[in-house]
C-alpha cells in the first residue's frame, strides 16, 4: 500500500512511507534519511504552530524525529497513514513541552511568593505570644501585692524563695504560702487545667 503524500492540495507522488518505515524499523539508515526528508518539514511546521518559540520548535522536532527512529516498529498501517502517526507525535511532544514549561513558571512563582511571605507559622507564634504575655499580665493585676511580688521575682527574675524572703523581708514560709496561692490564682485566672 503506497502512501499518497498531498503537496497544496495535489496528491503528490511521494516515497513509500509504510514500507521505508518497515526499513526504518529494521534498523534501515538509508530508509530513515528518506522518511526524515517527507518528514521534517511537517513535523518542524505542527511544531512551531504549537510552541512560537523557534529554537524550541527545533529541539521538540529533533526529538520527535530521534523518537521516530527508535520507535518505528510500534507503527500499525491499519491505524492510519504515517504522516499522521509522526505529526501526532510531533503534536503530543509539542503540547508536553508546552505544558513543562507552564508547570516549571507556576514551581517558581509559588516558591517566590513563598519566598516574600513571612512563614505562617512565625507570624502566628508572635501574636500567640503577643496574646498570652497580655493576658499573663492582666492576670498578674489580681494577685495581692505580696504575691505578685513574689511570682515577678521568682519566675520572671530568677531568683530563689530564700532570696525573695530576704528581698521582701517576710519568713520563707509566708514567701512559700503567696507564690502558692499566688500561682493558683493566675491558673484559675489563664484557664489552665492541672
């Protein structure tokens, strides 16, 4: 079955596409450079239709060609002539690339905008604590005036109940008593649960 090649409309009298494709599957050089020259410029043509971009429609053609080479043996005459199987190729390579190139700018635009925003996480850990410094605050206005001076110096200074006893002058135990109730207090008051 001889392939009719259609040059501007005219049917043209072309290569035996099928048969020299047969070759070609064989590992046929020569049969290859025949396909290759009714080939090309198709190919090339589908290609820059698809891509706009000359230097790519190049490459997307030398590879579709390379891919005709390697997989000349997969072509089944019964499903349709072999301009069609190679421009279908061609098509599908052309699309593949233009959809890489979409999926390589959307990778970079979200790690930009990932870049020029500040991570969530900090931003909620610093208002999380913008919160609880407040509220630790408000609580700490309604403690006695012993216990708050006792908590401030034990847990916001450092310092032990010994030396907070000699600080505020009063018996440790007292120092003891009003950290304990003091710190009760500000549980109650944060919502804690023991």
């Amino acid at each position: 079955m001889k392939e009719v090649v259609y040059i501007s409309g005219v049917p043209s009298a072309g290569p035996d596409l099928p048969m020299l494709l047969g070759q070609v599957a064989r590992g046929d050089q020569e049969a290859f450079g025949s396909v290759y020259d009714a080939v090309c410029g198709p190919v090339l043509g589908l290609v820059r239709s698809v891509l706009r971009d000359p230097a790519q429609s190049e490459e997307v053609a030398q590879e579709v060609l390379t891919e005709v080479w390697r997989t000349a043996a997969r072509y089944r005459p019964e499903r349709g002539g072999v301009m069609n199987w190679v421009l279908t190729l061609a098509h599908r390579r052309a699309v593949d690339r233009v959809r890489s190139a979409q999926a390589s700018a959307d990778r970079e635009h979200k790690a930009a905008l990932l870049d020029r925003t500040p991570a969530f996480d900090q931003v909620t850990e610093q208002v999380e604590a913008r919160l609880e410094r407040e509220q630790v605050r408000r609580c700490l206005r309604t403690l006695t005036e012993l216990q708050r001076q006792s908590v401030t110096l034990a847990y916001y200074q450092g310092l032990t109940y010994r030396e907070v006893a000699e600080l505020l002058t009063v018996p440790l135990g007292t120092v003891k008593t009003r950290l304990r109730d003091g710190l009760i207090r500000l549980r109650d008051c944060l919502g804690v649960s023991t």
